[in-house]
C-alpha cells in the first residue's frame, strides 16, 4: 500500500554477486571518454581511483539508499549500484560517512571520490560537480505523526509547525522556502527521530526513505507523511571535470538496458521511481 501511496505523490540483503558482476562485465566494454572538456587539464579520476584500487563513496546513513545490515555491511539501491560500478573500474568500493554540508569539500579534498547518496540534482549541486545523468524521480515530504495527519494536509496547514532538517538538504530548502522555524541535524534519520520524541513537530525528508521507513510494519510506525512540498531527481556528483561521470553514465545505461538496475530497484522497492537511461 505504501509503494501505491507513493506513486500517487510522486506522480510521477545486499544484490547478488552474479547481478554485480553481470552489469559490471556489460559495462567494460564501453568507452569511457571525458565527461567534460576540463579532464584533460587535470589528472583523469579514472586512472587516480584504479591506481589507489579504491572508490571511496561519500554517503549519509539513508535507508533504503545507503544503510548497514546486521553485520555492518553497507546495502541499499545506491550502495549495491556502486558496488557494481567499482567492479566495472577493477577497484573496490569503499563507503566514507560524510557530514552533508561539506560533501563539495570533502570531494575536492579528495577525501571521498564520488557523492552517491540519494542526492537531489539542484542548480547548486550541478554548479559545484560534475553530475551524472538523473536516475531516480522524488519528492520532499512532511513527516508528521499519524494521529494528527488529518490536520495537516497542505502546504498552508504545516507552515506554524517546527520542523527538523538535515543540514545542507533539499528538506531544508523547501522548509526555508515555506518560511517555517526548522532545527538542522547531522541526517535525515535523526529527523525522524526528532518527531518521534516530540522534539520536532515534523520533519521534511526524500519520500523514498519515507515509504522505507514510516508507516505500519517500520520502526516508526506511529509516523507518517502527508504533503508532497516538490518533486525532483537524484544524481551521482564527482569532481568538476570528472572523467568518471560519462563512465558512469555508460554504466547506468547498460544496466538499465540490461535489466540490472530494476532488479536491484525492486530488492529496495524503489522500482517506481526509476528514470530511463
């Protein structure tokens, strides 16, 4: 029910090894040319990420994007995609927590080598890396709790409440946006748990980690969503002049024709919000 739901406002276990190694091996024979004509006056990210052997991600904790299972292990769409396009490159993907206002620096710096994190392709995103193609449709969503969602069914209705945001997110603009007092915290995790100890009187957060994450059956079963504030798609950032952002555009399109990504789509249930490649 909660997938339907979703559909309606969008209006629009890690994968196998065998699905891993099947998109990777598709992709190794595409070219990977420059994505911008700004590769060449520095040095390829390509040859930079195999010579190390790594390609360390930049995430926040973001269910079902990025999130760890029992044994501590990274899974979710975004993570088993990466995991599959380490393997196209010959290296391994490593997964770095990153505090969300700083991703462009700690890209620049080098710290991590890709943002690859259900990430929001904003003017202000697209302006600081290089972006790959968008691959997923979104929105950002009220959180409220369930017993009071009946009063809060539009945008008008939410504006006197106190929300919490993650720093540095498409959440927070839509709340500034709405001129509603707001509390910034480390994720969009912490969010919810704002609302669920009363702290915040709502969050906004992805409405794909919503219909992961709230509802009957999930942790925070008393909470749910209500006002769809936008819509928008999520894209891959690395480094401005990137020759790894055309890689990786090869690489979604390949498994998208393959039939990779929507098997790993509907091991997250995010299968409705896939964008053609």
């Amino acid at each position: 029910m909660k997938t339907k739901k979703l559909l309606a406002l969008l209006l629009t276990g890690a994968m196998t090894a065998t699905l891993l190694a099947g998109c990777g091996s598709s992709n190794n024979n595409a070219d990977g040319g420059a994505a911008d004509s700004g590769a060449d006056a520095a040095q390829s990210d390509l040859a930079y990420v195999q010579d190390k052997g790594t390609l360390v991600v930049g995430i926040t904790e973001f269910e079902p994007m990025d999130y760890q299972d029992a044994s501590g292990e990274w899974i979710g769409f975004d993570a088993d995609l990466a995991k599959a396009f380490a393997e196209s490159l010959g290296v391994k993907a490593e997964f770095q927590l990153i505090d969300w206002d700083n991703k462009v620096m700690e890209l620049d710096g080098k710290t991590i080598d890709v943002v690859w994190n259900g990430m929001t392709l904003t003017d202000e995103v697209k302006s600081a890396m290089s972006c790959s193609n968008a691959y997923c449709s979104n929105a950002q969503v009220v959180i409220v709790p369930s017993d009071k969602a009946a009063d809060y069914q539009d945008a008008e209705s939410v504006k006197g409440l106190s929300f919490a945001v993650e720093t540095g997110s498409a959440g927070k603009d839509e709340v500034e946006a709405l001129g509603a007092s707001f509390t910034e915290v480390a994720d969009q995790a912490t969010a919810l748990m704002e609302v669920a100890s009363g702290t915040s009187e709502a969050a906004v957060i992805d409405s794909l980690m919503a219909a992961a994450m709230v509802g009957e059956g999930t942790s925070y079963a008393n909470l749910t969503y209500t006002v769809g504030l936008n819509s928008e798609e999520y894209g891959v950032g690395f480094r401005k002049g990137s020759d790894l952002t055309e890689k990786l555009n090869k690489f979604f399109k390949t498994c998208y024709e393959d039939g990779t990504m929507m098997k790993i789509a509907e091991q997250y249930g995010v299968q409705a919000a896939l964008i053609e490649q």
